[in-house]
C-alpha cells in the first residue's frame, strides 16, 4: 500500500489547478515555467507533452509521420500484373503499377512470396536447411544438405507408393466381393489379382520403410529435429539457455507495442493486389481468387487541402507515436 505525505498532496494538488486552467484554454506552456519539469497532466491526444515552444505537437495525435530521410520506392519491373474477369469473362480491369511511389493500385506479389519463404519450414526452403546445418557444425553443409534432399525425396516418393498399391489392393478387394457366388472362375482369377495386389504392397511398405530408417538416421547422426514434413526449430534462449527461451509473448508484446506507436488512416488511395503463386498453398487451380489485397494508406493533404493532388504528403499518424499505451483501452478520447 501506498503512502502520501503533505508534499504529495500538495503535489497533485498544483497538477489539478494546472490541468483546470489548461482545459480553460490557457495553453500549457505558458503555466509551467520550466518544460522539463514534470507538471501538468499530459492530454489524450497527445499535445504538450514537449512543452518548448514550437514543440507543442511533437508527439501528438493526428499529426504527419515525421521522416528522418527522404522517402525512396524501390520500383521493381518484374512483371507482377493482374486482371480481373465479369462474370462473362469479360477483363474489367487490369493492374500493372509495380510502383508504390505512384497513387493508386499497385500490383506486388513479393510480399506473399517473403511470407512464404519465412514460414516455409520445409526442405524447400533451402536457406532453413541450410542455416540449420551450419548451426549443427557441419563440415560440409552444401553437400549435406543435398543428401538430405534426396533422401526425403527417396522416403516421400516410396510413401507416395504405398498409397498408390494400398489404393490398388482396395480395388482388387472391392473386386472380389463384387463376384457373383457362382463364378467360380471369375472369383479365382479376381483372389489372384487380389494376392498380387497385397504383395506388391507388402515390397513398397518394405521399401518405404527402408528409405524412413535411411533418412531417419542420417537427420539423427546430424542432430536435427523433422517432424510431419517440416523441420523443427527449437525454442532457445538468445544467451544460450541462460534465460528463459522466446514464446509467444513477444508475438502479443510486439503487437500491442506496435499498436501503441502508430495507426495509420486506409483508402482513398487504391490498393494492393498480391498475385498468389501456383505453389503458394492457398493458391487454387483455375480459381479467379487466387490473390490477397489489402488497402494502401491515406496521404495528408498538401498545401492545397486536397487529398489525390500532387502536393499530398505523408499519412497522418492517428495515434500518438509515443509508448503511453493509449490504446490499451482505446484510442478515442470519449471512450478514454
């Protein structure tokens, strides 16, 4: 528990007469005589909370995004283009604009691609299995790591056997009892199949086991970890395991942090459209659908107060780029 003493009573005392004479309109500069002292209550949205004078709204709500350098668009001719379809199939618009220093919709497949890679725990992604070899102390991680590639590719395609002769023992099965019970002859020759069936199952179950035991050990000898398909990454502390290891709650705190520093405003100005790739996995053949989108933000208006014109400048910050966690809560000031 907490104990206040006459001087800090009389502390938050002069912070209530303050905070009255600023709500009253006297600006906040002018009642503190110093700006480093820590007097006044800070406002929501985010004014004086630099009390110099032409400093009033560093840190405010609603203000640009201040730069520190020139803005530079790294403008890629890659060929990134979509077209959109009626329901006649007919094109009704097309998007070639690779360039995000120009208004309006900009077509970039890029971003999904990065996502991808960086999800992409699988063998696939060769720069993963890589990084994991070296991290292993392997002498040789380049050829090392294309041992690995053929045996899973060795394992997968005998796996991709025994689903195909355990599909085909299912037929010769169904086969079978499809015989009428009176054809002797048909029931004999459909048992023969059945058995041929069943043994070549029993060599591709053999096989696929022998190709798992043979990439099974050469991951265990190397000391990796691959479970369904995907390598294993293990949560470690960053000052080897002397603390406690990363978890989830740096995804949450990044998040929330994140929120805390900037909300920038969305339309206006177009959009986004990320082309999915024939491998990405939620790419569909045939599918109209097949990219995300997302909407770019909205610029300031320039000198001439008209968004869309020439003059527009950088979006407006909605929040105050400081962490005073104002958006805990909310980040209106009625909800506040």
């Amino acid at each position: 528990m907490a104990t206040l003493n006459l001087h800090d009573l009389q502390f938050i005392l002069t912070q209530i007469l303050i905070s009255e004479q600023h709500a009253a309109g006297t600006p906040l500069s002018t009642l503190i005589d110093n700006p480093l002292l820590p007097f006044g209550v800070r406002t929501v949205d985010g004014s004086y909370n630099n009390l110099v004078d032409g400093r009033e709204f560093w840190g405010a709500a609603d203000q640009p995004f201040a730069r520190l350098l020139d803005s530079y668009y790294l403008h890629e001719e890659d060929g990134d283009s979509i077209t959109f379809f009626s329901p006649s199939a007919q094109p009704v618009l097309t998007v070639t604009n690779t360039n995000y220093g120009v208004d309006g919709n900009v077509v970039d497949a890029d971003p999904r691609i990065i996502s991808n890679l960086i999800a992409d725990q699988s063998s696939t992604n060769r720069v993963l299995l890589l990084n994991l070899l070296f991290n292993a102390g392997v002498t040789d991680p380049f050829a090392t790591a294309g041992d690995i590639v053929d045996a899973e590719a060795a394992m997968k395609a005998t796996q991709a056997e025994v689903a195909l002769r355990s599909e085909a023992v299912q037929l010769a099965a169904a086969a079978v009892l499809a015989v009428p019970p009176d054809s002797t002859d048909e029931l004999a020759a459909a048992q023969t199949l059945l058995g041929e069936a069943q043994a070549l199952l029993v060599q591709a179950q053999v096989a696929a086991q022998t190709a798992a035991d043979s990439f099974n050990q050469l991951v265990a000898d190397i000391g990796l970890l691959y479970e369904n398909g995907t390598w294993v990454i293990e949560n470690v502390a960053p000052d080897e395991g002397l603390s406690a290891p990363y978890n989830s709650w740096f995804t949450l705190f990044g998040q929330f942090f994140d929120h805390g520093l900037d909300l920038i405003p969305k339309g206006g100005n177009g959009k986004v459209y990320i082309p999915l790739q024939p491998d990405d996995p939620l790419y569909v053949e045939g599918s109209p659908t097949n990219f995300m989108v997302i909407t770019r933000s909205t610029p300031s208006a320039g000198p001439d107060g008209i968004v869309g014109t020439a003059d527009d400048g950088v979006p407006v910050n909605l929040t105050t780029p400081f962490i005073d966690q104002n958006q805990t809560y909310t980040s209106h000031p009625s909800h506040q």
